[in-house]
C-alpha cells in the first residue's frame, strides 16, 4: 500500500505558479470589469473595447512586470 501512494505521488504534477498567476489576473480583470460594466452603464456611457482590453492586459501584467522589473535593477 506504501508503494502505490509513493507511486501516486511521483506521477502527480504541479501546476507551475507562474500558470496560476496568471489565472489569478485573468480572474481580477473579469471582477474588475463586472464593476466596471454596471457602473458605466448606469451613467449612459459606451464601454468601449481599449478600455476592455486594457484592463485585460493590466491584470496580465501584473504577474510579468515584477520579475522583470527586478532582474532589470539587479543589474
């Protein structure tokens, strides 16, 4: 029984934290577009898509610009 869970053990995976930093920004831009869209809305005003998909790709960069930003100033 010992060897089967340490078998088990060996073949699971981990999902890299790189992966699921991204899914938490992915996850951020949606909660901040679920309260974006409503209040826009409510003001009469069009939500157009450079507004879309810059908060997009400024959740995205969350998890890119720190590790980048740090191996610049190690430099």
């Amino acid at each position: 029984m010992r060897q089967q869970l340490t078998d088990l053990n060996a073949r699971s995976w981990s999902i890299p934290a790189f992966l699921l930093r991204m899914a938490l920004s992915l996850v951020l831009s949606g909660i901040v577009l679920g309260l974006l869209v409503p209040a826009m809305h409510a003001q009469g005003q069009p939500l157009r898509g450079w507004v879309v998909w810059g908060v997009i790709l400024a959740a995205l960069s969350l998890p890119v610009v720190p590790p980048l930003w740090r191996r610049y100033r190690g430099r």
